[in-house]
C-alpha cells in the first residue's frame, strides 16, 4: 500500500509545485501586490446582479499590463474592495488621483480636468444649480472608453517594424529599465494614433443617437439625418478621408470630453466657427481648405422629423409625430427659410422620383420594341 499512497502524495506535490509555479510566472507579467488575481484569474469568475445579468469579473493580466492603466493597481480605481468577499464595492471614480505623478507637474495625476469640462458639455449632467433632465440617458465614461491595449507606432508610417524597434533602441539607451522604456513608448505612441475608425466612431455615437424616443427627450432628432447625407455615404463606402462625427463636432483645437451645444459660441458647429470647421485649418484631414462664409452656412444633416412636420409635410411613422411634441423643446426653432428649402428639395426628390422610372421604362420598352423589329425582320427573310 505504501509505493501507491507514495505516488498519490507525488503526484499531489507537483500538481501543487506546477499550480503555484505559473502562479508566480503570471506575476512576473504583472505584480500583482494586493492579490487580487487570487480570485479575478479565474474565466469564469463572475457572479449575476439584481436584474439577472451576469456580470464577469476575469481579468486577463497579460492583457491589463499592456493596457492603458496596466501599471495602475486595482484599488487605484476601485474603492471598498478590501473586505472579501467584497460587500460595499462603490462605482469607480474617474476623478480620483491615480497616484502616478505625472511628469509636467510633479503632482499625481487625475482625469479631474476631463470630468469637469465633460460636466458641461452637451453629455454632461450640467450644474448643480441647473441639473439637466433625464439624467439616465446620459453616457457616463465607460459607456466611450475602455481600457483599450496600447500599440506601438508600426503602421503610422508604413507597416514595417522597423521603426518601431529602431525608436525604441534609442530610448533604451537612456531609459535603461526596458520595461519602463516600454511602457512609456507604448503610452506615447498610442496617442498618435487614431483610436478608432470612421466607422467605429459613428457605430459608437448612434448607440445613443439613433433612438429617436431618447433623443427628442433632449430636443433632438435622431442620427437619421446624418445617414441621409453624402458624409455619410462616404465612410459607409470607405473613403480614406471619409468626415465622421469627430470631424465636425470635435476639430482641431477641440476635445471630445468639451463637445458644447451648437448655438455656444465655444462650439465648432456654431455659425461663427464653421468656416474653420469646415476648412479643418491645422488638421491632417483635408476637408474643405476653400470654405467660404456663405459655403458654411450650408446644412450639413439631412432634414428631420422636426421640419418635416413643421412644414406640414407627412412622416414615416406615428411614432414620428410623438416625438414631435418632445421635439417641440429644441434649442433652436426652424426657419421660415429652411422650411422652404426642405419643400424646394422635396419637389427635387420628387421629380427625380418620377423622372427615373419613366426614363428607365421608357427605355426598356424602346428596346423591347426593337426586339420586336427585329423577330418580324427574321421571321420575312424566311
């Protein structure tokens, strides 16, 4: 019985050695000094909330210590975590100090600066003196980031490598801790590139945006009427210089955490800095580079549920004309002179309606009429 018992302990010995082994080779990836892989290492980890969503709490530590915040520790961002199993877990804080110091003060770094401007900006929640209605509907930070991996410059300028790793030698030569030297290029060469594509940006602006309920709480009409314009048409088809949302409401010289409502002046959609919108002064995208005043007056959405009703014209849906009287609070109420564009351009719509059918029927009775020339020419020749 003993030479069995001895293998059993054997065995149970190095399936020990074995486990706590990459155990602490995942550590070396990232040191995790409060523990918390102990549990959050495990896929499956996760646990059901009160409205019957599963929600996973693995976290990949490979892929956390290539991240944005992969040097950041959990209990940084995450507050009333130190009991176990955690009970008074409170929602994480964006404006709290990530004591990491950041270099051009010397002080500890916060995203306060963000969150205050994003506070009074058109997602905000405003002031506290006037909160805006329907708070819910507002996306709070997570709902646009996520702690995205960090690339290197490879395919800014080519897609070789060799950059990269030419770069990359250099710093080392000074930054002699590699890690380090990694870790700071990863962080610099990731803002030099765009985050996300054209159709990545819109596909993240329309998951708020194309509910037309949500957005006449707030006075606006849905992203409907982007998709009814030639911008549009050229992201869809993949156009290199392709305008997205950023392209016109976040500029150069602007911040997506600052996006202000058109009739601000601060805005980059407001009558008196469209021209530089328009024209992208300073920008690597080449939109407009001749527009004039008159040009950036010029409407850049399609026209909505809101004129289209106000010019007593018929919509799509019931639905339409409920949101109508939500509508009714926009900032900005439409002209006489917009209201007779969009029947000027209606009658256009219209007429091409018709025009192209008959044009097109026309044309295929001409030809079916020469098919039939031609079956009577054979049919007297034989």
């Amino acid at each position: 019985m003993r030479p069995i018992y001895f293998k059993y302990l054997t065995f149970t010995a190095l399936f020990l050695l074995l486990h706590f082994g990459t155990v602490f080779a995942d550590s070396e990836v990232l040191p995790d000094t409060e523990n918390c892989l102990y549990c959050h290492r495990y896929p499956s980890m996760g646990r059901y909330d009160e409205s019957g969503v599963k929600r996973i709490f693995y976290v990949n530590d490979e892929k956390f210590a290539r991240s944005v915040h992969g040097k950041l520790k959990c209990k940084s961002c995450h507050a009333g975590v130190d009991k176990i199993p955690h009970t008074d877990v409170k929602k994480v804080d964006c404006t709290t100090k990530c004591h990491i110091r950041e270099p051009s003060t010397d002080k500890e770094f916060s995203h306060i600066n963000m969150v205050q401007k994003y506070e009074t900006s058109v997602h905000g929640n405003g002031s506290k003196e006037k909160p805006k209605p329907f708070p819910e509907d507002l996306p709070t930070c997570k709902d646009c980031h996520e702690n995205r991996i960090q690339s290197s410059v490879t395919g800014l300028w080519g897609k070789s490598e060799a950059l990269s790793n030419e770069t990359l030698a250099r710093c080392i030569g000074c930054h002699t801790q590699k890690d380090w030297a990694q870790n700071f290029y990863l962080h610099f060469t990731h803002r030099m590139r765009r985050t996300r594509s054209q159709p990545e940006i819109i596909k993240l602006c329309t998951s708020c945006h194309e509910d037309s309920q949500k957005m006449a709480r707030h006075g606006l009409e849905s992203v409907s009427t982007f998709k009814d314009t030639f911008h549009w048409s050229l992201v869809k088809y993949g156009v290199k210089n392709a305008p997205d949302c950023i392209s016109c409401h976040v500029p150069v010289g602007y911040t997506t955490h600052d996006i202000r409502s058109r009739t601000d002046p601060m805005s980059s959609i407001h009558t008196l800095n469209r021209i530089d919108t328009c024209s992208n002064q300073g920008g690597m995208q080449s939109c407009h580079p001749g527009a004039t005043a008159e040009f950036a007056t010029g409407r850049v959405h399609a026209y909505g549920t809101k004129a289209q009703l106000a010019a007593g014209m018929k919509v799509a849906t019931f639905e339409d004309h409920e949101n109508f009287r939500l509508l009714e609070r926009a900032e900005v109420d439409i002209s006489k002179d917009e209201i007779f564009h969009l029947k000027v351009l209606s009658l256009i719509q219209l007429f091409y309606k018709v025009f192209i059918p008959l044009v097109i029927g026309f044309m295929a009775y001409h030809q079916w009429l020469d098919w039939l020339k031609i079956i009577r020419t054979r049919k007297k020749r034989r």
